[in-house]
C-alpha cells in the first residue's frame, strides 16, 4: 500500500521533490553499506604467504601474527654439554607473548617486487637467554621465484596444493636405471607436447608429512653397520665383506626408515678444526679393514683412541708440499690459490694433497671410489676436508660440465684407455676448458703407455709437461685441455666423434657416460668462454654469461644479512664445534658465501628436480653436487657437523614416497652433536618438529612469522633400544 500511494503521489506536481528525496536517500544508503564493509575488511589481519615480498613499511593496522619461545631449563642433551630447552610454537598457539616488533626496510638491487623487508624481533629482558641474546632476522628469500623464473616453470599455487606436472628440470625418480635422465627427458618431452593439446595439467597434493603418525624407530640390521651407506653398500646375506659394495649406485626401493646405529666402542665428540688435521679419534672411524691398512702405511699412526698425521709423513715421498712445488715447477702457469681454485682429487688416500692445497686457499673435493675398503673418505671428512662418495664405472659423475679447475689422480691405476677411454671423456667433461689433468704414477708398461697416448691424443688433451721426480720416483704428467674448438677440426680420426647438439653436457644424474666430445663453448654469452677472476675476488663476480646479474646479488646480499644477524649471533650454536656443512638446497651458493672467512667447508646440493644453479655456485669458486633427496646421499654416517635446509621440504611438493626418509637420512648424515637450520612453511614445520621429536632430538629454538617459520634443532646420541 506504501509503494502505490508513494507511486501516486510521485505523479502529483511536487512529485519531483520526492524524486530528489529518494536518489538522496539511496545515495546515502549505498555510502554507508560501502564505508561499513570497506571498515570491516580494513580491519582484518594482514598475512603474508612469505617474508621476502614486502616492498614498503607496513600499514598503520598490520598486525604480525609471530610467537618465539626461549629456551626454558637447562637439560643434559647426551652429548655432554648442557643446552637449554624450548617449548614448541605449534604446542602453544593460543598463548600471546609480550614482544616488541621493529619493521625494517633493506634493500637489495634489482626490480622493485624484489626488494625484501627485515622484521626484527626484540624479545623482553625476563625472555632474553645467554645462548640466544640476540636479534633474530626473519626473512624468507625469494629463491621459489627466482627458480621458476630461471627454468620457465609455470607458477605454482600452493594455497591450492596445486602442482604443475613437467616441472622437474632433467630430474629422475628413486628408481630409475642407467638410461634414467635421458629417457625421463623424452618421456617429458612427449608429456609435455600431449599437455600442450589439452591445456594446462595439475593435480592437488596432499600434505607433505601426515600429522597423524606417530613414528617409532628401531636400529638398522644391515652387514655394514655402523658405516651404512644405503646406494652403495650391498645388503644381500650372501658373499664376503670385501665384495659388500655395488659396482654401480643402487638404491633401495624405499629408503631406509631405520637408524644407524654408533660404533661399537661408542661416539666421541669430533677433535675440532683445526686440531683435526692432525688427529681423530680412532673409533668414530673404526673399519674392518682399516687397522691392516694402517700397518703398512708411513702417514697415518694409531696413538691409543687417536689416529695421528704426522705432518712430514706423505704417501708420496719428499712429504705433499714438494709433490705440489714439483708439479708448480713443472707448469708455473698453475698457480694454486690464484687462478686454481677449485680441484677434484681422484681415489681419496690420505687427505694431505687437500690439505695441504687448503692452506693455499684451494679448495680440494676428494672422491671416494666404491672399492675403496679401507673407508679413506670417511678419515677424510673427520678431519674435516670435503670427500663425497661416488662410483666410477658406467654413469656420470654427480657435477656439471666444465667446473674443475684441476683434476689429479696420484698413484693412479684407474684404466683410462679401456672402454673406448668413456673414463677419460668423463674427465673432459667436467674438466674447465683450458683446465688441467694432472697423473702421477710410479711405473707404467710400454703398452698402457702408448695406449694412453693415443687417447689423449684423440681428445687433443695438450702435453704440457712429462717428468719423474727423484725424490719420490713418480712419473708427473700434466695434460691440458683445449679451450676451443678449432684443433677438433684438425683431427685426421674424427675418433672419438662429437657429441650431438641433444647431448646435454651437464645432465649428469642416473645418465650413462658418453663416449664423445662436448663442444667447447664459443660465444661470450655461454659459460666456459673465459677463465674466472682470481681467488678471492671470484666469489662475488657474477659472470656475465649468467644474464639476469641482479638475483644473484640479492641472494648474496640476503643471506649475508641472515647469517650475520641471526646465524652466528641468534640461535645459540657454538661455531667452533662447526666444521663441515651442508647446504640441502643450494640456490646459488649465497648461504656459503655468507661463510666462506669462517673455518667452514660447505657442500652445496643443488636438488635434481630444481633449476641448474650448480654451474654458478662453481664459478663462484665453492664445491656442490647434484642430488636427489628421494635417495640416499653419498656420504658415510655421521659426515656434518650442520645441517641447512631452507624450503627444501615444500620444494619436493610430495614427489617422494616417504618424505620422512629425508629426515632419516639427515639423521644418518649428522654427527651426534650436530645442528639442523631448517626454514619451511609453518604448516611443513608442524609435522616435522614431532618426527624430530620422535627421535629424540632436541628443540633448540622454533619460530614462526605468518605462514613461514624455523626450527633450530639438536641431534643427540640417542639410539633405539
């Protein structure tokens, strides 16, 4: 009845006053619904899904949804050290903490979406402990975007628990055999041109730990112990010890979820650098058949619980330092520390070619071959000097072409020339161009001689310098490798032929070793056309061939700002104790190059389902291999004394079967003792801060901001009863 007479009187001569009346009206009616729902929304929390995105100072109404826990009561943590302990952030969600929040702006070069925000957190005195008196720095790189930049990925919506099929970058799975790389890279291929029909493929995942396990642990029952390393050690009942490794790496079908169990006589806590270099304890080495090994050896001693190194004593005669002046004087254009840098040592033996060359700032990656019985990697690595464990036999080793400064092979007896001299292409392969070979050998017959002559002669590799020493009756070879492509034009056998263009030189994990030779790169654009800058200035020259310069600069810049302000000084761990570590997802090195004036080594693992950064960190003048964390690594237990994974669990976004065996295999890798940094979303961290729990590690400091946070963890001597 209102609406028909309102109708009627908007008929009458004053109706265009009523008219008026209600646009006036309306128009009040739509500001105020506007201003109320604007308010309301205005009012909300403001998260963020990361802490690098942050361009500008936050809003006057931000608020930051962040709980820290200090450490609480000092308890024994079976390491002989007393260490203070923290209560959970997920265990205590609802509980508000009095804290004082200073945003901070740093910039970094580059675009303007890069620029990142430090939010530093200042905790009140009555929370302030001795160990962690100190600022935290919260800040998330952006390694995601910058990987899917540098590869081409699609962008991923982890909101959604969304993933885009074809996103590995040459990746291969637990179980893929010889031809693994290159056949999944065919398969990509045809997968890839079938999606390319239908549109844009993706498939929702589930989280990547089920936070409803509950996880009990029991020792491994395995023929190699207390040394296990699960690729390489042949767990069949059948044969004897000499024969218990595999000739190729080998994998089990589902990693191992059990522990490694201590050596017999017990753990010690490692003799810290740099007193390790002439001293470790027997028994955390302990091998069957190292203790005939010593007894006919000159340079390594057992002295009661130690193994000593006398320092005049060598395996080479006239002790190291004149083998690497002899070779110095051979070819003076080798100048360790300068334009040599980065060298693979070939057959692990005794560790003092490494350690030595350390002292002249190189840095010297020895590589342990699956027949050495003796387990010399292992003394390697409790000395404190980098070895990684790798077969040499049919399948590439785990390293980008074109990286080595120098390789050498003392004493080698490696047989270059069989196999259509494939061993020997490998070495080209991942030799720099311009790089040198150096072989040393006490005697050598005719045959093999003239056979390795033609071989090198057949790759171009240049002669540089042929001597025996006197003193310790080696023949030295030093070959060259060339560092263009114009003497392979003028071979009169084109034997062995050139790779096609399709060969990837770099793709190198589960990929069968070619007998052909890669190009030499030719353009400016292209790595390998030029030798790096001098050591140290190589560290922080990014190269021009790299393109896009301001990414790396960035993630120099930032991770310097997070050890600096919250690694060395904010998370209680005592450095000294800190000698070999681990990068688990190296972007481009910036995390060791925060660390390279510390008395650190630091593997850098560049994941093989991840974009190729590996060749950067290399230029860049620091050691890294490929890996995929589906399977074990190739390292005995106990190698590290830090462990650092920053995003490396949602990385995998649930490409492993049991996402929990990496856990395990990072038990496996750490010393007793030892430390884990680990920077993952809050949702990944959860879950995981109960398996390490499970096994008894201890929770040093945990930290959240929004949806990303950090755990800090301990590792302890407990093992399953």
């Amino acid at each position: 009845m209102a609406i028909s007479k309102f109708g009627k009187n908007m008929k009458r001569p004053y109706g265009f006053c009523v008219k008026m009346t209600a646009v006036a009206l309306l128009g009040l009616c739509f500001i105020f619904i506007w201003s109320t729902f604007s308010s309301s929304s205005n009012s909300l929390t403001y998260q963020r899904d990361s802490f690098g995105d942050i361009a500008e100072p936050a809003v006057a109404n931000y608020k930051l949804s962040s709980k820290i826990h200090p450490k609480k009561s000092k308890h024994d943590d079976g390491v002989g050290n007393k260490q203070e302990k923290v209560k959970s952030v997920w265990g205590d969600k609802d509980k508000k903490k009095d804290q004082k929040v200073v945003p901070v702006i740093t910039h970094h070069k580059g675009k303007e979406k890069d620029k990142k925000k430090v939010v530093e957190v200042i905790k009140p005195k009555e929370q302030v402990s001795a160990a962690s008196n100190s600022t935290i720095e919260v800040e998330k790189s952006d390694d995601e975007n910058s990987e899917k930049e540098s590869d081409g990925e699609d962008e991923i919506d982890d909101k959604e628990g969304v993933d885009v099929e074809g996103e590995n970058n040459g990746e291969t799975g637990g179980e893929v055999g010889v031809e693994g790389q290159e056949n999944r890279e065919n398969i990509e291929d045809t997968e890839n041109a079938e999606s390319k029909k239908v549109g844009k493929v993706k498939k929702k995942l589930g989280p990547v730990f089920e936070s409803n396990v509950q996880y009990t642990w029991k020792m491994c029952s395995v023929r190699s112990k207390y040394n296990y390393m699960p690729c390489t050690d042949v767990e069949s009942s059948a044969g004897k010890l000499q024969i218990y490794r595999h000739h190729e790496r080998s994998c089990p079908r589902t990693p191992p979820m059990c522990l490694v169990p201590l050596p017999p006589e017990g753990y010690n806590t490692p003799v810290p650098w740099p007193d390790s270099k002439s001293k470790i304890f027997y028994g955390n080495v302990e091998h069957p058949k190292l203790a005939s090994f010593i007894k006919t050896q000159t340079w390594l001693m057992q002295s009661e619980e130690y193994l000593t190194f006398p320092s005049n004593q060598s395996e080479w005669k006239g002790g190291v330092l004149h083998y690497l002046d002899f070779i110095e004087e051979m070819v003076p254009d080798i100048e360790w520390g300068k334009n040599i840098r980065i060298v693979l040592d070939l057959g692990c033996m005794d560790s003092s070619f490494g350690a030595t060359l350390l002292d002249k700032e190189v840095l010297a990656l020895s590589l342990g071959l699956k027949d050495d019985l003796t387990d010399l990697a292992q003394i390697a690595l409790e000395r404190g000097f980098p070895a990684v464990v790798s077969h040499f036999g049919t399948r590439r080793l785990p390293f980008p072409s074109g990286v080595f400064d120098v390789i050498h092979c003392g004493e080698c007896s490696i047989p270059w020339h069989s196999n259509g001299g494939r061993l020997l292409l490998e070495i080209n392969r991942i030799l720099r161009p311009g790089g040198y070979f150096i072989l040393s050998k006490k005697h050598d017959n005719i045959e093999d001689e003239a056979k390795m002559l033609d071989l090198t002669a057949s790759i171009c590799f240049n002669i540089l310098a042929h001597k025996t020493d006197e003193v310790s009756d080696l023949g030295v070879k030093v070959y060259q490798k060339p560092d263009n492509n114009a003497i392979y034009e003028l071979r009169r056998k084109k034997h062995p032929p050139l790779c096609k263009e399709n060969e990837k030189p770099d793709a190198a994990w589960y990929v069968p070793m070619k007998t052909c030779l890669h190009t030499i790169p030719a353009s400016i654009e292209q790595r390998g056309t030029e030798w790096p800058e001098e050591w140290p200035k190589r560290l922080e020259t990014f190269p021009e061939w790299l393109g896009n310069t301001g990414k790396l600069a960035a993630d120099t810049e930032h991770w310097k700002a997070v050890v600096e302000k919250s690694y060395l000084v904010g998370l209680g761990i005592n450095w000294s104790n800190v000698r070999n570590i681990m990068d688990m997802k190296a972007i481009y090195g910036g995390f060791a190059a925060a660390l390279a004036q510390k008395n650190v080594w630091v593997m850098n693992v560049v994941p093989v389902n991840a974009p190729d950064t590996l060749p950067v960190i290399y230029e860049r003048g620091l050691l890294g291999v490929y890996h995929d964390w589906c399977e074990s690594f190739g390292s005995y237990p106990r190698s590290y004394d830090l462990l650092h994974a920053d995003h490396l669990f949602s990385r995998l976004k649930n490409r492993c079967k049991q996402p929990a065996g990496i856990v395990v295999e990072m038990d496996r890798l750490l010393r007793p003792g030892g430390w884990v940094i680990i920077r993952d979303k809050s949702e990944i961290l959860e879950p995981l801060e109960a398996i390490l729990k499970s096994l008894h590690w201890e929770m040093v400091m945990t930290f959240t901001q929004d949806k990303e946070g950090i755990i800090c963890a301990r590792k302890t001597t407990w093992r399953p009863s």
